[in-house]
C-alpha cells in the first residue's frame, strides 16, 4: 500500500512540475511575441504548431534564437 501511496505522490509532484514549466514557457514566448519582430512572431508560431528547432533553423531563424524559443528562454 505505501507503495502505491508513493507512486502516486511522485506522479502527483511531476504532473505539478510539468504544469508549471509549461507555464514559465508559455509566459516566455508571450514576452517575445511582444517584443519581438514580425520574424520573431512567426518563429514563435512555428513552435507552438508544434514544428522543432531544426524546422526554425531551416526556416531561416538563428539556431540560437530557435533553442530559446522552443525552449521557451527569453534570455
């Protein structure tokens, strides 16, 4: 029984975990949205269809700039 108890615990703390860095990112790309260029803007929208930094990369954005965007870094 414990055992479940801490399985479930865990999987509880990392649903939680989850949510939040899916917040902190979501909160990252709307700073860059606002600030940001027209380019900006449809590098951002590439990566929440869901499209990867190699795809941004082809797209002509920075390879920098396209691992903190899919990343969801604004510094």
């Amino acid at each position: 029984m414990s055992t479940a108890h801490d399985n479930a615990r865990v999987i509880d703390r990392l649903a939680r975990e989850h949510e939040r860095s899916a917040q902190v990112r979501a909160t990252a790309r709307q700073a860059l949205r606002n600030s940001g260029s027209a380019a900006d803007r449809k590098y951002l929208t590439m990566a929440e269809r869901g499209y990867g930094v190699p795809h941004l990369i082809a797209a002509g954005c920075d390879p920098d700039i396209a691992r903190r965007i899919v990343s969801g870094r604004t510094a």
